[in-house]
C-alpha cells in the first residue's frame, strides 16, 4: 500500500492512476475533509484505493493511517512549503511547513516503509550557471532563491539528503518540471500552455494577464505531461533498485509556445507576439538520463499528443 499525500490534487491523482496500473494499492492523504474517490479512479480501481483526512502537523494521525492500511511507500506531494502565503505569523508558517515534511520522514521511519519520493521543483536551478544543453542534478546551485516554493524545495532537498543517512529511510528527491494536462490549473503564472489549451478548447482569445513574463512564441521550458508525471513519479518509487539521491522528473525536451500553438492549430489559430520578451529568463530543461536509467521512463506524450488528449480531455465537458 502506497500513501499520498496531497493525492486528490493534481499531480498525486494522475500518480495514484499510475501506481494503480501498476499493481499497487494507494491510499490518498488530503488536509481538507476526505470525499468521494475520483470517478474514473473508483471504476477502476475501487478495490485497491482508499481516501482519507489529515493534516499532516498532525503525526499520530498521519501514524495511524499508516498502520491501519499497513503502508509500505509514501509519495510526498502535499506542500511542505509557506504558499500561498497567508494572513498568520510566517515564522509559524515556515514552522509548519518543516514539520510536515519531517512528520511524513518520522512516520516512514516508524512504518519502516522501503522508500519515500518527496516532490522538488525545476525551480531549485533558478540562479545557477547553467550554461547550455540539459540541465544535470549534479549541477551547482545558489543559495538564493527568488520565490518561496523553490526556496523550501531546496531546503527539503538538503533535509531528506541528511535525514536519509540518519534514519536509513530511502529518501529520494523528485524535481519535478513544469506539469500541465487534465485537472491541472487552467492558468499558471509560470508557462502559458494551461491558458493555451483551454482558450482553444473554448474557441477564445486566452487571457495570460497572469503570466509573470508576457508570453512570447518562442518562450519555453521543460513541459511534462501529467500523465507522463504521474508514471514516472510511479516508476521512481517502485524502481527496486535506485542509484541516486535526486533525480529529474521532466519530459527532457524544451517545448515553446510556438510548438503549443501548432499543436492547436487545427482546432484554433492563437497568435502570439513573435521572439522573446526582454524580461523572459533563459529557457531551460531538464537532464533525464538518471530516470531513463535507473527506471526505463521514456515520455508517452510528445507536445501534438498531449495537445489531442487534453483538447479532447476537456472537450467531454471537464472543467480542468
């Protein structure tokens, strides 16, 4: 049995269907009130899925779960991090995010679970001397950071790497790339693909007056299909054997609005500005060598199929 946290959203359901496909058992940990099962995940897999409720400051609940559906994996994806920030104390915030990530660390060495894959972001490379081509995990980084998620990312990535000797937990550090598909977001204040979509799939002008950078054709960045996230972050934690601490969850590939845009063209035509807007940082994507080869992940979905799938995804009436 594999417990999720965060495994109603976005990312931990598209990760549940793909432990679920491969033979696991999930059980899904959410902090609001526990609801029914995804619909399409129930007809499947009723059986073999379970939801429940906890905040996970709290430790014994998070303990008990464990023990009552006898857990042998966790998946983190839930927050660990102060965002969005809110009205309290951030010195409380900062506190609770910690503790969230060190009680799922503290129950996995009390269940004596075999691995635990925790969620970092693309993110962590903002600021380093990338140079070109892919980026490595083995690359330098600065200990600055303009956003808070990437800040906690490299703060849990430093914690797991050090709790991972102390426990003998098999801790393992997931940067996740930039995720986009079905029950994600329709906008994003990072990429323009989300709006992109679902402007064509509605046959409107898309509004990106919520994109940080004003989007640009040729912008772009390592864009993973939730599908493709969902198997991989699968495939990592049921890899029987792992050679790293950290590894890159991406497509492996850089894909430019231009290329989103093409891909949509045959449903609709969205212009946008031509080149790159003086702000727009450099593009980036991710080195997927160690993933290749240490679980045999290989991306299903190339930018025209993940267009089609999700097109189609919210063309039979799903709202995200």
């Amino acid at each position: 049995m594999i417990l999720i946290t965060g495994g109603l959203g976005f990312i931990g359901t598209h990760t549940a269907r793909a432990l679920l496909d491969l033979g696991e058992s999930c059980v899904l940990v959410q902090r609001r009130q526990a609801g029914a099962l995804p619909a399409a995940l129930a007809a499947e897999h009723g059986s073999r899925l379970f939801v429940e409720q906890a905040d996970l400051a709290d430790r014994d609940r998070l303990r008990a779960i464990g023990d009552r559906h006898q857990v042998t994996g966790i998946v983190h994806l839930a927050g660990s991090v102060p965002w969005p920030p809110g009205p309290g104390d951030p010195v409380e915030a900062a506190r609770a995010a910690l503790d969230s990530l060190l009680n799922v660390v503290r129950a996995a060495a009390d269940l004596k679970v075999a691995r635990v894959v925790t969620a970092s972001t693309i993110g962590v490379y903002a600021g380093a001397e990338t140079g070109a081509g892919p980026l490595k995990e083995d690359l330098p980084l600065p200990m600055t950071t303009g956003h808070v998620i990437p800040a906690f990312k490299k703060i849990g990535e430093l914690l797991t790497d050090h709790l991972a000797a102390a426990t003998g937990v098999d801790l393992v550090n997931a940067r996740i790339s930039a995720v986009w598909g079905p029950l994600g977001r329709p906008a994003s204040v990072f990429f323009a693909a989300p709006q992109l979509v679902h402007a064509a799939a509605r046959r409107a002008a898309p509004d990106l007056s919520a994109l940080y950078v004003p989007a640009h054709a040729d912008h772009g960045t390592d864009l993973i299909y939730a599908k493709d996230c969902g198997r991989a972050l699968a495939l990592l934690h049921q890899a029987p054997r792992l050679n790293h601490r950290t590894y890159n969850v991406a497509s492996g590939r850089l894909t430019t609005n231009a290329d989103i845009t093409a891909a949509l063209a045959p449903a609709m035509r969205i212009d946008l500005p031509p080149g790159r807007a003086s702000q727009a940082p450099a593009d980036v994507w991710l080195d997927i060598t160690r993933l290749r080869q240490d679980t045999g992940y290989a991306p299903a979905y190339d930018t025209a199929r993940a267009v089609a799938d999700y097109l189609a995804w919210l063309g039979a009436g799903n709202a995200r």
